[in-house]
C-alpha cells in the first residue's frame, strides 16, 4: 500500500513540476494603441536575439511557449515604437501599450476623422504604409485600394499620374477625398487629378476608405464614399531611408529620408526626397516627377504642440489622350500599347493635344494642438496650395493637321504623320512657314489652370463621461485662374486670335500670350460642423450635422470689358446629417446601421451658363439619400464585414446648351445597391489570407424630360428628353472580388498572391445624348477579367543596418482586357472607344533604414 501510495505522489510530483515548468515557459498578453487603447492586431512579439515569436490575433491578443533562457521580449507594430519588456518567468503582461512613433499623429487622426474603433457604425478598410510599400511597386498611387470592396481603379490612358478612383460608381468629383484631414476636391468641378499627388506613396502613413457618408464630419460631398489619407508626421525616433528601385519599360525611382527624432529641446525635423522618372508602359508616355516632403515639430510643453507641414510632386508627363476601337489597337504594330498623340520634335518625344501635362501643387500646413485638460482638445490646422501647371492643346484654323477624331478613334482627313504613323511636326512647320501674312495654322498650346487655395480647419473635442463631443469650423477661400497661352507656334511667325474682345484681333501672338478664353473662378466657403458620439460597453452611436455656406463668383477678362467682368457672388446653402448605431452582441459579433442625407451645390459651370458670366436661375441643389446595414465579426485569427447598401442621387447636376438657350436636366437621379463582403484569417504568424467580394446595382432610374429656356427672355422654346431609365452607370465595374494569400515561405521572407476579378463592367456615355428614342439600350459591356499579381519581400541585415529587397509583377499571366470604354452608338463592342489595362509588369527595389 505504501509502494502504491509512493508511486502516486510521485506521479503526482511530477505532473506537478511538468505544469510548472509549462507555466514557466508560456507568456501572454494584449497589444493595444497607447492613445486609443484600440488593439493592434498583426504586431510582432518576439524574443529578443531570436526568430521565435508570434503575432497578434484580431483583438490583439497573443500567447505562446517561451525558449529556454528567454529573458527578453521586443513588442514592435508598423507606425509604433518597438517595446521592450523584461520576462520573470511565466507570466500574464496583460496589456501593452504601443506608443505612436509620429509626432501630433494622434490630433491629425482626430481631424481627420479616422476610424481606429472597430465599432464605428459605418463601413471601412484601412490601407496600412506597409501594404503600399510591399504591393504597391511601379503602380499608380489609387492602384493600391484595386482589392478593396466596391472600388475599381483604371490606369486610363496609361500616362504617369493619369490613374483614376470609383467608389461604388461614384467617381471622385462624388467621393471625397482628404489628406490630413484637408479636403483636396477641386473647388469649381470637385475632382481629384491623382497626378498632382503623384508623391503621396512615398508619405502616406496610411489610407483609409470610408464608404459611404464615412465618420467625416466635414461638409463633403462624400456620395460614393471619402478617401481619408494621412501623411508621415514628424519622426518620434531618429533614423532614415534609402530607397531604390527599377521596373520595366525604363522606370526608376531613389528615395531618401532622415529624421531627427524628438531632440531634448523639443524639436524634430523629417525630410524626405524622391525622385522617379521612365519611359512609360504606353508608346510615347515618358516622365519625369519629384516629390518632397518636410515635417517641423516643437513640443513647446506638456499641452501645446506646433508642427509645420508641406509636401509637393512637380511633374511632367507625356500622356495618351485618345482612345480606340478595338479593331483600330490590333491592326497596329504596336497593338494595345498603342498611342496616336504623340511625334517627335526636335530628338525629343512630344504629346500632342491632351498628350502632355505639368503641374505642381505643393500643400502647406501649420498646425497647434492644444490639450487643454484631459478630457478637452483644440486641434487647428492652417493650411495653403499654390498649384500651377496645365495640359497641351492644338488650336488654330488647321488643328486637323495634329487632330484625332475623340468620337471615333479616327485620324482627321487632313493629318500629317510620319512613315512611322507618329504626329510630324516637322511637316506642320513647314506648312505653317508658308503663312506668312495670316501667321501659323496650327500651334501647340497649353491649358493652364493655377489656383491658388487658402484655408483654416479648427476641431474641439470635449469627452463628457461615454460622450464625446465635437465641433468646429471649415473656412476655405479659392481662386482658380483658367486660360490658354502659346507654346510653340510650330514654324510659324505668330498666331492670330479674336477671342479677346479688349485686344486688336490682329495682334500677332508669340510665346506665352493668352489666347482663346481667359476667366477667374473664385469660391468662398465657410461651415460648421458639430457631432455627439456615445461609446458604451456594447452600444455606440453618433449624430453629425454639418451646414455651410458656398459662394461662387466668375471673372472673364476676354468677353466682357473692363468694369462688366466680374459678377456678383452667387450664394448657396447647403447641408447634411447623418448618423450612425453599432451593437456589440458579444466579443465576436457586432451588428451596425447608419444613414444620411447630403445636399450639394451645384458644379461652378452649372452656376453660369455656356462659359460666360450669364447665371443660371434655376439650377438646382443635388440631393443624396443614403443607408447602410452592416455585421462584423471579431474572432483572434478571423475578422469578417458584411455590407448591404443603398444610395440614392437625385437631381443629378447637368445642364446642356443650345446656342443662347440652356437645358436645366433635373430629374436625373441614379440608384446605388449592392452588398460588400470583406474577410481576413490568419491562422498562424506565417499566414495570411484575405478576400473581398463586392455585388452591385448601379442603374439610372428614370427617363428625363428638361425644358429649353432662352437665356435672354428666359421663355420655355422647346423640351429635351434623355431615355435612361433602367441603363447601368458606367465607368466601373459592378461585380469584383479579390482573393491574397501571403506566406512567409522561409524566415524573413513572405511571397503573396493576388487574384482579382471584375465584371458586370459597362461603358461610360454621355446622358445628355441619349436624346433619341430609337437609342435606347445599355451601354456596352466589357468582357469580365481575372488578374493575378504575384510580390515578395525579404527582410535581411546588412552592415548591421535593417534592409528589405521587394518586388512585384502585375498581371502575371499577361491577360489581355479592356479597362475603359466610351459607349458607341451601337452598344456593341465594334464601335466602342476603349483603353486596354497593362499586360505583364514588373517592378523591384531595395530598402535600408538606418
């Protein structure tokens, strides 16, 4: 009995001690946000001097067996400063804070509106710096969001910079776009023209597509959804970057970067420079771009903090304005590269009419956070850009002689091209020389649009127990300058122009006169903003209201004289409200609802009629309905969103002139629905698997009858009609879905896959032309594609400095697809202008930090 007894203490004992030496080797704990106190899924945990570790699971927990002799773990998240914590053994660390490695990036995100609460009732992806870095490559810079739900990006012609956005089929004059909390929407039309941004890859910090209204508590214009993107603030930690990289067709880009950290006088400094330049993908699309940026930060105490921002990207690219039939690309030699505006002058590739662009947009901001207490905040930011820079144009009485016909693809009768099928300028310039007294037929100009862009963003927040309370102020002030100069007169002695009614029509123009319009566009807005959000344990909700006030005014230096040039301000009031309410059910499943209503002012050109300073009385405010449903589930090695949407745009803006009578086209509303699904697994450190699936209904839901006015008498003289009812929107596709896996194949080195499809893609058309009953029908739809993308990125030592090599090629399988479309009068593929996207490409580069 004692033997017995004996043998089960003992085996008892040893149970025992193999539990504690368990208990001895296991750790624990919860990485969070140090400001938020949002959880940091993803963030690496591992033991100092070695490889074993883990990651973080959704909700930014982790745990895992220690190695014998472990008395170190180092805690680092991309954007956070590593942590290092001591180990005494087996422990539970309970929760770990991360602190941001930016200066003022916690006020910025507040400005900014960025969403880090996963509760957050609306509908969200977020786009880490780290993705851009890995996946982006030779990319346009929107590129990056291709495997986002419910957004499609298109290369358009395929110059540098040239790259466009839809959000469920809005494009961006209907999705607002923000970078750093600044709205960057064009004034007068509200685009967005990426290639003024060309060097937001190189600081973005990260990018975040709201969906929908989105948690912006700004005024905007946020139909399809708003764009949120936040640059790199100054660097907490001392260090830099240097980059370099090269991909196919010539392209080549050098970066670098240095911080000083936060020195003891409180002051930081972060420079960054790049430098990228290539042939292009598309025959005649070479380029040249630079990209700055610098970051001042002085921590004057434990309250205010002062930080001075600008970043810019001066550019030139040769571009391909001009698209084709299908049959028009495969009977050239140079097929789905092909490029019909550009030749050669002077040894030099040249772009002809909408074949070159120029600009330069540097933004500036100065920003102060006040932290008055604890619970209340001032964060005021302001800011200025200065753009300049324009788009070449043919003009003249023989314009022809460089001319493209943009409704079919065809070269005008009277062209003059090379043997090799290139714009021959020489031949124009010997044409124009024999014009000696009426001056040169055809010259190159540019359309120049500077503006100069001014503006104050002041945000209080006030944290009242589970309330928070915000408010603020939105004041922007704007000038647009919009005209044509002389650029090369091609041979010819001077060019002659009449537009000018205050200038002798025989003025013999040269180089650098303005010629053909010449006009101001001034804006004026101020608004209010206000939101109250509750965040309990299971339970959030907020309201935001936002109203303001815009007013235009025009200024026309060639049609009118001196004193009758300038108008008046016209005044508009517009105004939204929306809200927003998420249940957590439990710590997996959450259950989300929002919706809103959005009035906008008209576009500039729909305010004054036929480019003159004529008002149009009965233009009318857009209206925009919109509701979301959503579900969310929050697992530690699976996350998943499903989305059911519904918008509805009323009284889209359109206004068409007849002559000195105008057509007011209201009525023409547009129905947006569909369902978005959005999914990540990791099941272990080495694994990641991510898809997304997106279905949409994108339709016009009425057909249009608008009546013809006189100007003058303003008397009803005829009525247009416009059949869409039932036609899909254009311009993006309505069926995509996305699929990335990423492994980690050996230590320090990760391959992915990408596979993405599109579907249910229709052309775009004009709907102010749909004016025929027997042209009724949809639009033409382009065949569905599948891509896939393959990258890797392999992370090494070398000289005892961090270095990565990456690399990416696109289109793998060099699939042959169609991008873009303009409708034909057929609906069919036969007559239809498109764009190809690019086949197989490839980009590479190496990184050191140090």
């Amino acid at each position: 009995m004692k033997n017995a007894m004996r043998s089960i203490l003992t085996m008892a004992a040893i149970m025992m001690l193999s539990i504690a030496a368990i208990a001895q080797t296991t750790v624990k704990g919860v990485v969070v946000d140090g400001s938020t106190n949002e959880s940091l899924p993803g963030a690496s945990i591992v033991v100092a001097g070695t490889t074993s570790g883990t990651v973080s699971g959704f909700d930014g927990s982790f745990a895992f067996e220690l190695p014998k002799g472990a008395t170190k773990l180092v805690v680092s998240f991309v954007g956070f400063l590593d942590k290092e914590i001591t180990l005494k053994g087996a422990q539970d660390l309970g929760t770990i804070k991360l602190e941001s490695d930016a200066i003022g990036l916690k006020e910025v995100s507040i400005m900014a509106s960025v969403v880090t609460d996963r509760q957050t009732p609306i509908s969200v992806s977020t786009i880490s710096a780290e993705l851009i870095e890995n996946k982006l490559g030779a990319q346009e810079y929107p590129e990056i969001l291709k495997s986002t739900p419910s957004i499609y990006t298109s290369k358009e012609g395929g110059g540098f910079g040239d790259a466009s956005v839809y959000v469920r089929g809005f494009d961006s004059n209907n999705v607002g776009v923000l970078i750093n909390g600044i709205p960057v929407n064009d004034m007068e039309s509200g685009k967005v023209y990426w290639s003024n941004w060309a060097g937001l890859s190189d600081v973005s910090r990260t990018m975040q597509v709201q969906r929908g209204l989105g948690a912006s508590k700004l005024g905007l214009s946020s139909v399809g959804g708003t764009i949120n993107i936040l640059t790199r603030s100054t660097d907490a930690k001392k260090g830099g970057v240097v980059k370099s990289s090269v991909a196919n067709d010539g392209y080549r880009k050098q970066l670098f970067s240095v911080s000083t950290g936060m020195m003891d006088n409180g002051w930081a400094v972060t420079l960054l420079g790049s430098h990228t330049y290539g042939n292009g993908y598309v025959k005649g699309t070479d380029f040249d771009a630079w990209s700055y940026y610098a970051n001042v930060s002085k921590k004057i105490n434990d309250k205010h903090t002062m930080s001075f921002m600008i970043t810019g990207a001066p550019q030139w690219h040769n571009q391909r304005g001009n698209k084709h039939t299908i049959e028009q690309y495969r009977n050239h030699k140079d097929e789905f590269k092909f490029n019909s505006d550009y030749g050669i002058r002077e040894g030099k590739i040249y772009g002809g009419g909408y074949g070159y662009n120029y600009y330069h947009k540097p933004q500036a901001q100065l920003n102060h956070y006040w932290k008055m207490d604890e619970k209340t905040s001032l964060t005021t930011s302001l800011y200025a850009s200065v753009g300049t820079g324009g788009g070449r144009r043919v003009s003249g009485n023989k314009d022809s002689w460089l001319g493209v016909d943009n409704k079919t693809g065809l070269d005008k009768d009277d062209i003059m091209r090379t043997a090799d099928g290139l714009l021959d300028y020489d031949a124009v310039a010997a044409a124009n020389a024999t014009y000696v007294t009426e001056g040169s037929q055809a010259i190159i100009g540019n359309s120049v649009n500077n503006h100069s862009w001014y503006g104050l963003l002041s945000n209080l927040t006030r944290q009242y127990k589970e309330f928070t309370f915000t408010g603020g102020i939105d004041a922007r002030y704007y000038v647009g300058e919009h005209y044509r100069e002389v650029d090369d007169l091609l041979g010819g002695a001077f060019f002659l122009d009449d537009t000018n009614m205050n200038r002798d029509e025989n003025a013999k123009l040269k180089k650098g006169d303005k010629y053909s319009y010449y006009n101001d566009g001034k804006v004026l807005y101020t608004g209010l903003f206000g939101q109250s959000e509750y965040v309990g344990d299971n339970f959030t909700g907020f309201v935001s209201v936002a109203v303001s006030r815009k007013s235009y005014k025009r200024v026309d230096y060639f049609q009118y004289a001196p004193g009758n040039q300038e108008t008046d301000w016209e005044h508009f009031f517009p105004w939204n409200v929306k809200g927003g309410i998420s249940y957590k059910i439990n710590s997996i499943h959450t259950v989300f609802a929002n919706g809103g209503y959005v009035q906008r002012t008209p576009y500039f050109t729909n305010v004054f009629i036929n480019y003159g300073n004529t008002v149009n009385d009965d233009v009318k405010y857009e209206k925009i309905i919109t509701a979301e449903l959503g579900y969310k589930y929050n697992a530690p090695n699976f996350n998943a969103a499903v989305t059911l949407y519904r918008t509805d745009w009323k009284d889209r803006g359109l206004v068409k002139s007849y002559g000195d009578e105008v057509a007011n086209i209201s009525g023409l509303n547009q129905l947006h629905q569909g369902i978005e699904v959005e999914a990540e697994y990791k099941p272990s450190k080495k694994l990641t698997v991510k898809g997304m699936l997106s279905i949409g209904d994108w339709t016009y839901t009425d057909d249009v009858n608008a009546k013809i006015i006189d100007e003058e008498t303003r008397e009803v003289t005829d009525e247009f009609n416009a059949y869409l009812k039932d036609v899909h929107v254009g311009n993006s596709a309505q069926f995509s879905g996305a699929l990335s896996v990423s492994y980690e194949v050996l230590p320090k080195l990760r391959v992915s896959a990408d596979y993405l499809y599109y579907g249910n893609h229709y052309a775009d058309f004009d709907a102010t032309k749909r004016n025929n009953a027997s042209f009724i029908g949809d639009s033409y739809k382009m065949p569905e594609v599948g891509l896939v993308d393959l990258g890797f990125n392999y992370r090494f030592k070398i000289a005892g400095l961090n270095a990565s090599i990456y690399g990416n090629v696109n289109n793998v399988l060099d699939t042959e697809y169609i991008s873009k479309a303009q409708d034909g009068t057929e609906h069919m593929s036969s007559d239809a202008l498109v764009y190809y996207g690019f086949g197989r490409n490839w980009s590479t580069g190496l990184k050191i930090k140090f």
